[in-house]
C-alpha cells in the first residue's frame, strides 16, 4: 500500500488568467478511497494526472511514501500506477487475457505461467469467469465488461495506486451501479489507494 500526499499543488497551464489547480494540500492514507468530485473543468482530472506526471505541476510537491514524484523516472512510476479511464482502451486484436497481461509483460520479471495465473486471478476477482472469458476478444464484450477488464488490467502488475478517471461515466445507469458495488467489493479484498474523479456526488457517497 501507499500513502500520497498533496503539498500546496497548483497547475497553471500557458495562456490561462487561472489556475487548473490552486494550492492544494491533503493526504491519501494507504489503503483508503478518495473522491475528488466537481463540475467539467474544476481541476479534478489535472489533480490527478499529476500523481503519475501525465502533467507536471507548476509548483507544489506530490509525494508517496514520502518521495517527491518529480524526483522519479516517470515510466518507472506510472508501472507502480494502475491508471483506469472511462475509454477503456482495450486492444481489439487481443484476447482478453493478452488485455489483461499486457502491463505485465511491458514491466516484466514475470514467467509464461505466472502470467496466466495472474490473468485468471483477475478476471476471477472482477467476477468474469476465466474459462469464460480469457479467449473472447473486446468485441463480444459489453461495456460493463470491459470496464471490468480495464479495472483487472490495471490491477495485473499489482501497483499500491489505483488512479480512476470516471472510469464508469459512460455506462447506463444500471451497469454503472453494478460496477460500483464490484469495486467497492474488489476494494475489500486487495485494499489499495485510490483517487477516483467523478462528477456524480451519489457516486462519490457511495464508493
């Protein structure tokens, strides 16, 4: 697990009167799901971009575990980040399995049978039966579904950070509450910190 915090963040992006983020400071403790929630354009998306240097702010320190994320190889680091947006980005020519594994594979020291083993370990903890689903292609999938690959694809190499852009924001309101309850159930069992951006405040209380 991982603990992060905000120390006086502020991003001002070039030809902008104000700033995406103004002096913000709070911690993340380990383990723990944090909201930040507010209207199109209020920072939500910057702020978090910043924890694994997509942007870099303009002044301020993030820190995990103590450690400046500017002082950081950014490829390193955005391995120990799992990363889920509301586009889900799953590759089309790839088997669900391939989806899944492939952050994995990218960071390596991990064997062929390893491999498999984490990819039915995911898709068994976000409820998609492996036999079921490891040789289907995001094609078959609904959008519920492969939100569920995105959130066991960002999970494969087990990072202490989970960063989630209204990963469910695009879905029906019946599935959208489906995915809520299966992550706050995924939450129960691997206990890892999240920053979750939405612009539904229902959303924001129940997770």
């Amino acid at each position: 697990m991982a603990k992060i915090a905000f120390k006086e963040i502020t991003k001002q992006y070039a030809g902008t009167e104000k700033p995406a983020v103004d002096r913000v400071t709070f911690e993340l403790p380990e383990g723990t799901t944090c909201m930040l929630v507010g209207t199109s354009g209020s920072g939500k998306t910057t702020l978090l971009r910043m924890v694994n240097r997509l942007i870099e702010p303009t002044s301020g320190e993030i820190l995990i575990d103590g450690k400046n994320v500017l002082d950081e190889n950014p490829i390193l680091l955005r391995r120990r980040i799992g990363y889920v947006i509301q586009q889900v980005g799953l590759f089309p020519h790839m088997t669900i399995a391939e989806n899944v594994r492939v952050t994995a594979e990218i960071a390596g020291g991990w064997t062929r049978q390893r491999l498999a083993e984490r990819v039915d370990e995911l898709l068994d903890l976000v409820g998609l039966p492996p036999a079921e689903y490891r040789a289907r292609f995001p094609r078959q999938l609904s959008g519920g579904q492969q939100q569920r690959v995105g959130l066991a694809r960002a999970l494969a190499t087990d990072p202490a950070i989970l960063l989630m852009d209204e990963p469910f924001g695009a879905l029906d309101a019946i599935t959208r509450a489906r995915m809520q309850e299966e992550l706050l159930r995924v939450q129960r069992d691997v206990h890892k910190t999240i920053l979750f951006v939405s612009h539904d405040i229902e959303e924001a209380f129940k997770l």
